[in-house]
C-alpha cells in the first residue's frame, strides 16, 4: 500500500490504478469555502511573479477581457507535474491576448521553484504565494485545482486540470455557459473530543456519482468505485492479477479511511481495508502464483538518453488514463506497474535502471503494439513477451465458500 500524505484528489476511470505520494501540504492555515460560480474573483496578491513581463500586475481591472486560467499547484505534488505538459499544450494552442495562464504555487521558496522551472518548462506566469493568501482567498485546500475567471472577472469553473479543453476554454472566451466537472472536496478532519483514532467504512454510492478519490496526512477518501478497482487499491495490485471465479457486484462504493495523524507507518491501512472489502462486499481473496505470458521491460542504448529524472521536489504519482501513461519521481517499477495497467496484461520490469523519472507516454488502450512504438520512440525501452511467474489474487463469493463448507447430507438407510 503506497502512501497517502499529500491532500491531493483525482478524477479516474474505475480501472486505472494511480499512485500517489508526498508530504504533507497545509500545517495550520485557515482557508474557506471554494467560491461559487459567477461569483467575482477573490483578489490575486503573489509575493514574487514569475515568467511574466517586467512590471505585470495580478489585479482583475487588468486581466479584464481576458479569460484567465489558475493553476493551484506545488512542486512537491505528484498529479501537478503530471498535469504540466497539457497545460502548456492548451497554452500554446490559445491566443495570449484573450487567454492567461497563471500557476498558483503554495508557499514555496523562491529558489525552490526556479530550480523546478530550470528543469522542467511551466508556459504562463507562475506566482509565489509564500503568504498563502490565494489559497486561503480561494478556499482551495486539495491540489491541483483549477479555477477559470471570465473576462468579466467571474468565477466560471472550479474543477480539475485534466477537464480542459481548447474548445471549452474558447467557448467560455464567447461568454458561453461551459459545463466543467467540479472538483471532489474532501470532508474535515474530526477535532477536539470527537477526533478519530482509526475508522474504516465502506457504503454503496448514489446512482450516477462522480468518481474520485481524495487522500490526505490522515484519511482517504474514495467515492463510486466498482469493487475491481477497489480490491485493486486495497491489495496493491493491477486489476488484470485479479482471477474472477465468480461475478463480482456490480454497484459502485464509497470508502471513507480516517487515521491518527501521528501514525505515519501508512503500511497498516491495508489489512483494515481488505477486511473492510471482503466482508462488506462478501468475498474470499486468496493469493496464489501462476506462470503467464506477460510482457518484460528491457532498456536499451538510448534509454539513458531519453529517460527525465525528476523534476518533482518530492510528490509522486503514476497511472495511465486517457490515453495516457503519466509517471512523476517515479522507478522502472511504478512505469511497469502503469504500463500494465493500460495493457491490461502483466508488465515486468527487467530493464536494471535505478533512480526515480518523469515521463508521458501516450498510445490507446489494450493496443500492445502502439505501446512498444511510443516507449521505444520516447523512453527508449522495449516491452517484449515472454512467460513468468504472476502473483494472481482469486476472488470468489462468500456464499460460494460457505456452499463448499457445508456437509452433505446423506440419507440414512432403512432397517
């Protein structure tokens, strides 16, 4: 079970399996609600502006005609770097005089991020918020987060970075109405006397429900998974090592984990969560090792070439989505771990590479053959097939467990 320390939230496809690691983002600050839409702009103050003309201002009467796109990012978390490459893609596909982009950095030390900016290219402006004011103003407590003002100064979206798009972006620049999914909050840590030593719940979701997951220094929050993915999460494992030998249940769930903020060993969560999983959804999970044909990661000589080390001051996440494969600060390992997840078939890595990587990758989904072109071209590794040794986990239904269980009734003979 990976950890979960950063308050960081995601929006994925129930069979993606993502990743996610980092330190702790807020200590103390006091932020408020997100703000509500068409609502005006909380005032944008930044202690260092970054990337921008000499002497650009921040003000709202300035911006105004322009649509402006904020970032609310850090260097140290995993899903913000991941998501630079499309920002700087839609930044350079839009016209600057009616688009600015502008990355909300947390609190970081100036020297942090220009080291960042020297390895790796942010488009737009960056400010440096060492006093915090544009979060708490904004009430953004989980990162990253994009808030989209109109040319008039208005709030038009509260959502994530993966929901943008050229089109909606121009459309929003024509004053019309863009539907952009919103952001999953994640609920306040219990304080005081009702303060939560640990705390494990699993629920069905509501019809419909947006699925997400939020994590945090003392809880994970998980909302409208199917129970693949779930025992995917819980077992740390790609769905495709997951042996069905009966129907699972169909709905979507809820799983809600508080902690002690003291204990950081997030190893322990994993066991309550399995049992929370077997029981809840009435299943038995076994391990067991079967020979399968799989693919194996090679390196060749370009690799050294071709592979980024990271740029990330300390997050990280992997995962393949949307056609994409997206791995920040992390090993061979973790690429492999999100390969096998696009492919659907075990990945493993044999390439003898150390040290941690950024990359992006993008090929369809299932399609083996786009995969081995694009990591070849842009990472310079190979992906081969061959036979190995696959730690499979089978899951069956608890009542089918208790129908082998139960003896057989035999007939008792007449005298």
């Amino acid at each position: 079970m990976k950890a979960f320390r950063k308050i960081c939230s995601f929006a994925l496809p129930h069979r993606s399996l993502l990743a996610l690691t980092g330190a702790l983002l807020f200590g103390s600050l006091s932020v408020g609600a997100l703000p509500e839409l068409g609502t005006p702009a909380p005032p944008l103050q930044f202690t260092q502006l970054l990337q921008a003309p000499p002497g650009a201002r921040t003000d709202w009467d300035v911006l105004r005609d322009k649509v402006v796109v904020l970032e609310f990012w850090e260097t140290s978390c995993g899903p913000c770097v991941a998501e630079i490459p499309h920002l700087n893609k839609l930044a350079a596909e839009l016209d600057p005089a009616k688009f600015q982009f502008i990355s909300v950095d947390d609190h970081e030390d100036l020297k942090v991020v220009e080291k960042f900016l020297a390895k790796k290219k942010m488009a737009g402006w960056v400010g440096i918020d060492t006093a915090r004011t544009a979060f708490a103003w904004y009430g953004v407590k989980e990162m990253p987060t994009t808030i989209i003002v109109d040319g008039q100064g208005k709030i038009v979206a509260v959502t994530r970075p993966e929901e943008l798009a050229a089109n909606k972006l121009l459309a929003v620049s024509e004053g019309k109405n863009v539907k952009f999914l919103p952001v999953m909050e994640m609920a306040p840590s219990p304080t005081g006397s009702d303060k939560i030593l640990y705390q494990v719940s699993l629920s069905k979701s509501a019809p419909g429900a947006q699925g997400g997951m939020s994590a945090g220094p003392d809880r994970m929050d998980i909302v409208a998974w199917d129970a693949n993915s779930l025992i995917g999460l819980a077992y740390d494992t790609p769905q495709d090592r997951i042996l069905h030998k009966s129907p699972l249940p169909e709905e979507h769930y809820n799983l809600h984990s508080v902690w002690s903020t003291g204990n950081d060993n997030s190893s322990l969560i994993a066991p309550f969560l399995q049992s929370a999983i077997k029981f809840g959804l009435n299943l038995q999970i076994q391990s067991k090792t079967v020979i399968r044909k799989s693919y194996v990661l090679k390196a060749t000589a370009a690799s050294a070439k071709l592979l980024t080390p990271t740029a990330s001051t300390g997050g990280s996440m992997s995962g393949y989505w949307k056609g994409k494969l997206k791995v920040v600060n992390q090993s061979m390992d973790s690429l492999a771990t999100s390969l096998e997840s696009a492919l659907e078939t075990p990945v493993i890595n044999e390439t003898g590479i150390e040290g941690k990587f950024d990359a992006e990758v993008e090929f369809p989904a299932k399609d083996a053959d786009a995969a081995k072109t694009a990591l070849l071209k842009t990472l310079g590794l190979e992906l081969i097939q061959a036979d190995r040794p696959i730690q499979m986990f089978e899951v069956s239904s608890g009542d089918d467990s208790k129908k082998k269980e139960e003896p057989k009734l035999q007939a008792t003979p007449k005298p």
